[in-house]
C-alpha cells in the first residue's frame, strides 16, 4: 500500500510539473504574440492588418483592417511606462484614428515618416556620435532608403559665432575696388558667417560626406534608431523599440502630441533636426 501511495504522489507530481511547463510556455507564447517586434509589424497592427496570433490579413480578408480589432491593438502599442501619454489624449488619439465614419491609415511607403539612426563613427581619433535622419525614396519600381539631414554637435558648433557689434559687413560699394577687402573676410574665419545672405545655412549632410570622403570619419555602429510620424492628421507621434520583459515591448508609440497647426509640425521637426 505504501508503495501505490508513493507511485500516485510521483504521477501527480510529474503531471504538475508538466502543467506547469505548459502554461509557462503558453505565457511566453502569449507575450511573444503581443510584443511588437518589427517595424513592419507595427504598421500591420497599427491598421488592423493582423489577427492576434501574428497571422497577417490581406484586402479581401474578413477581418483586414476590422474596427474591433484595431481597437485592441491601438490600445496595447504605446509605451505603458510612459506617464507622459495621458490616458486622455490616448483615447483622443484612437477614437480619431479608429473612427467608424473616416478611420486613418499610417503607409509604409508614403511621405510623412522617417527614421533618426543614432551612429557611432571615430573621428580625430575620437569616438563621436552622430545622427542620421533617413527617409524612404522610390526607385524604378521599388523604394530604397536614403540620408536626408545629418547632425554632428562639431559641425553646428563650427557655425556658432555670435553676431559682432557693431556687426561685419562688405561695404555696398565693394565691388567697385574689385572687392579687394575680401582679404579682410578670409583673415576672420570666426565671424565668416557675417558675410553670407540670411536666407542660408549650413549644409551639413555634404560636410558629412566631405569628412567621411577625406577619411576623416570612420563608421563603427548603430547604437539608437527610433522613427517619426506625421501621416495622421493633427498628430506627431514616436516610435521606439523597447526591450523588456513582459508583452508591454518591442516597437511602441513613445511619443504623442497634438498639433493645433502647421506652425506646430514645422516645430517638432526643426527641434527633432537640431535646428
């Protein structure tokens, strides 16, 4: 008898621990399922484009961009860390995107979104940091990444001098002495910057290929890289990849703000820009 008693606590044992596998490993399935973990795949739940189990839905489909569905997703792909996102302007942001008479769309290969890679280059012998905003640029009949803007701490420093007083200037009838006094500019290179229109700036994405041309800049890594959306309209959000445990991971909307106007759109790209 003592011996049946022993051989049914070890089957029920046994069979415990395998209970207990199986729904650890449906927890880890589960949260793999809701962990965003491409970019693509944030456009695919972010329009209501695939089932919860990860399988993708095509135009035709039942379900392809499902107003319940979308619902689910556009409430679980921003940052729940982030106190920052209210849960009011969360809602005002989904009941508009997610809206039964005119829903919003976010495309992967429209204007309106572009990428900031963060790199590590050596420079001077130095490890530097740069940053590289890159946007999407159709070729024949496909799309290829590009560099669009570039910002390099060195570079906009070499462009920072303040203003003199009284200011510097080439006198109006300079040209009369065959500008002769440009001697006078080139010898100030640190208020150069006086001498040009005001309409210009600094173009620092050919001073980025002219250093990097002249084997000044070296390439090592990627160290950051999070993108920014404008297609919705009346909206500016982030997006970052955060690696954590727990379904709340992956690619998340870190960022959301509400624009009032255009003036507020041209600000958050110029700050985004450094400019």
């Amino acid at each position: 008898m003592r011996y049946i008693l022993i051989a049914i606590i070890l089957v029920f044992t046994s069979l415990n621990v395998e209970a207990q596998g199986l729904n650890s490993k449906l927890v880890d399935e589960g949260i793999l399922n809701a962990s965003t973990k491409q970019v693509n795949q944030f456009f695919r739940r972010f329009n209501g484009e695939e089932s919860t189990k990860g399988e993708r839905y095509y135009p035709g489909d039942r379900d392809f961009r499902n107003h319940s569905l979308r619902n689910q997703y556009l409430n679980l792909i921003f940052d729940a860390q982030n106190n920052s996102i209210s849960s009011q302007l969360k809602r005002d942001f989904v009941n508009q995107v997610n809206s039964q008479a005119d829903p919003q769309y976010i495309d992967f290969h429209s204007d309106g979104w572009f990428a900031e890679v963060t790199t590590k280059f050596l420079y001077q012998g130095a490890d530097v940091y740069i940053t590289l905003f890159m946007k999407l640029e159709q070729e024949n009949l496909g799309y290829k990444w590009v560099m669009s803007n570039v910002y390099f701490p060195h570079f906009k420093n070499l462009f920072s001098s303040v203003s003199s007083d009284p200011p510097k200037f080439l006198h109006p009838m300079s040209h009369e002495i065959d500008f002769m006094n440009l001697i006078r500019v080139f010898s100030d290179k640190d208020n150069v910057e006086q001498y040009i229109e005001k309409e210009s700036s600094p173009d620092y994405l050919s001073m980025f290929l002219y250093e990097l041309k002249k084997g000044n800049l070296k390439y090592q890594s990627v160290t950051n890289l999070k993108f920014h959306f404008f297609q919705i309209n009346g909206w500016y959000f982030e997006l970052a990849n955060f690696n954590r445990p727990g379904a709340n991971s992956g690619w998340l909307i870190s960022s959301l703000t509400k624009l009032e106007s255009e003036t507020d759109k041209e600000a958050i790209i110029k700050f985004i820009m450094h400019e």
